[in-house]
C-alpha cells in the first residue's frame, strides 16, 4: 500500500467501531492482566485524549493508536472494576451475612431449591460491589425488588456474579413501598391473563408476551430447551423487535412522530417490566439506537452498531465481558439477525422484500446458527428438532402475543367471559404446546457432544466466510438491514 493512502481520511463511524469493538477486547481480557497496573483513571484520560484527536484528524494510519486507545478504555473499566470486588477473595470460604435487592425474577421449583440475583449488596453497614447468586429452599415469597438478607457460606461467583451462596437461609424479606411497580403491573396483568387461559398455555403465552420465563413449570422449560425454543419466551431482543415494529407499523401512516414516540414509549416499558438483564439491556440499546437512526432518516451498519452496543453494556457494567453466557448470546443472535439473515434473503430470494414469516423464520434460523456454537460449547449438546419445531412454531407467536394481550385484557374488562374472549389465544397456545411436547419426546431430539474453544473459533470462522461470500455474491449494502423496519 502506497504511503499518500495511509494518510486517507476514514469515516468517524468506523473509527468508533473499531474504538468500540477494542473496549470490548480490553474488558474481556482483564482477568489475565495485572489489574491494579491499568485501574488508575488516568490511563482513561489518556486514551479519551488520544480518541478526540484521532476523531478529529481522521487519518488511515491512525487505526493502531485508536485500538490502543480503546484497549486502555476497557483495561481501565474492567481492572476498577476487578479491584472493587477483590474484596470477597478474602470472605470466600467463610459465613456471611449479605442484604441485598433482587434484580431479577426468581427461578422457582429447581433442583437448587430457588434460586435469586442480589444487587445493590451491602453487609452490615458496609457497602458490596457487583451481585451475587443465591440458592435456598426456603418457601418464603421472594419478588424481584425485594431486599433480602442472606445467611450462607461465600463461594466463588461464576460468569458476571462476585460470589455464589448455596443453600442459604433467608433472614429476612422486606418489600418496599412502592417498590418494583412494572413487575407489580405485569404480574397483575398475569393473574387476568390466567383467567381467560389456562395452565401451561397462559404461562406460555406470557413468556411470548413479556419474556416471563420462570413462569413456566419445569417440564416445559425443559422441552423448550430440547427444541431449540427458548429464545421465544425470555426477555429478549426477539420479543422487543416484534412489539417495536408493530408500534411503528401501527402509527407511522399517522405521523413519523408519533410512531417513533410509540415504539420509544415500548422499549422503555418493556425494559421495565422484564428487568435490565444483559440480553435486555443489549437490546434496548439497539433497538433506540436504531429507531433514533430511522426517524433521523439515517441508517446504522450493524458493524458499527454491535460494537457500540457490546461496548456501552461492557462500560456500564464489565463483569457482562467476563463469560456472562447471556450477554455473549444476546450478542451473537442479533449478528444473526441483523448480518446473516438479510444476506441469505438477498442470495436465495433478490431484492424482493420478505414477508412477516419469511423473515422471522430467516431471522430465527439465522440467530440459531449464530449462537449454535456458544450453546453447544456451553451446554455440551444440540438440538436436532429446532429447526423443525422453530419453523411449525416461530410463524404464529406475534399473534399469539396479540391474543393473549386480548385475552389479559378480557379478564379485566369482563371476567366472566374472560374465558371465551381468551378462547382463541388458548387455541393457538394448545398447537404450541402440543409441537413443543412432541419434538420434546422424540429419543433423537438432542445430540450430546463436547467441543473445544478451538472448534468454536474455527466454526465462527466458517460463519464469517459464508457471510464474507454472500455479501461479494449480492452486493447487499448492510445499512439496509434495520431491525425497526
């Protein structure tokens, strides 16, 4: 390469792409570093003065400074971080006693007993940074909002929390006035939809609707699991892209105003309800950037987009880049779903613009061969019915929310007929199941296998290729691809 295209000038977008995707690398790589070298703010300082400088100028030749800068970012983010919660290495082993909020909805009915996620940690009058994940069996009722303090013996923590606790005896559970009121709403709302459906088909249904997974009973969750399903009933960006363009859809011959403000009002509102866990936290980023682009008449490609939205959810909180499996998941399914999935319409189909099952069918399927990699990795096995039971199922749950939002709202409006107005949500919910239950039960339905990161890299690899032909093979502009659309 001939000097004079060093000093060419790039794009400010993919400068803070590569920043971006750095921040990440730098966060990630934290633990086999020595933290209390990068934990100084002043390495901070440094860096952002040497990206205003490099944003600024611009210049081709400037791409290895603003890697280093944004490796200083993650390195100075995450080691601050890493050296707050050095405080449990010293309580790890011994009896505690931890008050804390639970973050998060608690898994009920498991083999652990029930299991909780405590943030905002404090024991006795000192405050703890970071969260922890608790086991107990006790029967007491625990909401997510509630302050609850534990009794256990510390552990070591395992993805994104400090420390474990197992088997921990509740002191305590408060529940603070006004406390956690869209999880009040939403279970509220719950109790209307479960008159006018019945069970597994209501907790189902709410799962589509507001990704309220823990409802579910065991067996059900178990044979979503098999089938490849249980992208479809957690809080996720596949729920929040379905009620954000149907926000926009609805009022956008209306005014462009007033669709953007509706699909806004439900990314907010959905966030509350389901919580801010790393999954939904990703995709509430993306999805307001993205809109903020579309009704700006501009467009976001999605290798500038993943990256600052990877980077935003690892400065707010690092622990997301240190094996937090969600967080990785969440990550990969949109670069499904946002890369794979408009390149493979273009290839097999031209520029003729997808159907709603059509493209939620290539949006799932390409979402699911994304994670696959990560999953098997993680899980040691493989669903060999999802691509079946994803295909029967995936083209039927946006109106099987729509019924069962219907449904919930008969049995406020009129319970005595709740029944008959759920009628047809339990219809469609009683399919659902009942292809669930099937694929479930077939003896070839899983295949268990153990694979190395190696493997891993080199199938993500493969995935890059095919992606890297598709593109050369179509020409398609990625800046198309626009999850609000």
């Amino acid at each position: 390469m001939q000097m004079w295209q060093f000093r060419r000038k790039i794009h400010t977008s993919w400068l803070i792409a590569i920043e971006s995707g750095s921040v990440v690398v730098g966060t990630a790589i934290v633990p086999l570093v020595n933290q209390t070298l990068f934990s100084s703010v002043a390495w901070a300082i440094a860096a952002l003065v040497l990206s205003v400088v490099i944003l600024w100028k611009r210049f081709m030749f400037f791409i290895p400074l603003i890697i280093i800068a944004g490796l200083l970012i993650g390195l100075w983010r995450g080691s601050s971080t890493s050296v707050q919660l050095s405080v449990f290495e010293n309580v790890i082993g011994h009896q505690a006693t931890i008050t804390g909020s639970v973050i998060d909805d608690p898994d009920e009915g498991t083999q652990n007993g029930t299991q909780i996620r405590l943030g905002n940690l404090s024991a006795h009058t000192t405050t703890l940074p970071g969260k922890i994940w608790v086991s107990t069996g006790s029967g007491a009722s625990i909401k997510r909002g509630d302050i609850v303090t534990v009794k256990g013996k510390l552990d070591k923590g395992f993805g994104s929390y400090a420390a474990t606790i197992y088997q921990a005896k509740i002191a305590s559970v408060v529940q603070p006035q006004p406390g956690d009121i869209a999880r009040q709403v939403r279970d509220w709302f719950a109790d209307k939809v479960q008159l006018a459906i019945s069970e597994p088909e209501s907790s189902l249904g709410l799962g589509y609707l507001v990704g309220q997974k823990r409802a579910l009973s065991p067996d059900l969750q178990q044979a979503l699991v098999v089938t490849g399903l249980t992208h479809v009933v957690v809080a996720s960006g596949y729920n929040l892209t379905i009620l954000v363009r149907l926000a926009r859809r609805l009022f956008v011959k209306v005014s462009k105003y007033l669709s953007a403000l509706s699909a806004t009002s439900m990314i907010l509102a959905f966030m509350a309800i389901t919580g801010a866990s790393p999954s939904m936290s990703r995709a509430g980023l993306v999805s307001g950037l993205s809109l903020a682009a579309w009704y700006y008449g501009r467009s976001f490609h999605p290798l500038v987009l993943l990256p600052l939205a990877a980077a935003v959810t690892t400065l707010i909180d690092p622990t997301y880049a240190w094996n937090d499996l969600g967080w990785q998941l969440s990550f990969a399914a949109f670069g499904g779903v946002m890369i794979l999935a408009p390149l493979l319409q273009r290839y097999f189909f031209g520029d003729k613009k997808p159907g709603t099952v059509r493209q939620i069918l290539g949006e799932t399927m390409s979402a699911h061969i994304v994670t696959l990699p990560i999953l098997v990795l993680a899980f040691g096995q493989f669903s060999n019915v999802a691509i079946f039971s994803n295909l029967l199922v995936l083209p039927f749950v946006p109106l099987a929310m729509l019924l069962t939002f219907i449904a919930g709202i008969g049995g406020i409006v009129a319970p005595g007929f709740a029944t008959i107005i759920g009628a047809p949500a339990q219809w469609l919910l009683d399919y659902s199941v009942w292809v669930i239950n099937y694929f479930a039960s077939l003896g070839w339905a899983q295949t268990v296998v153990t694979i190395s990161p190696l493997i891993v890299a080199i199938m993500y690899a493969v995935i890059i290729g095919v992606c890297l032909y598709l593109w050369r093979a179509t020409k398609y502009n990625l800046r198309d691809a626009n999850m609000v659309e």
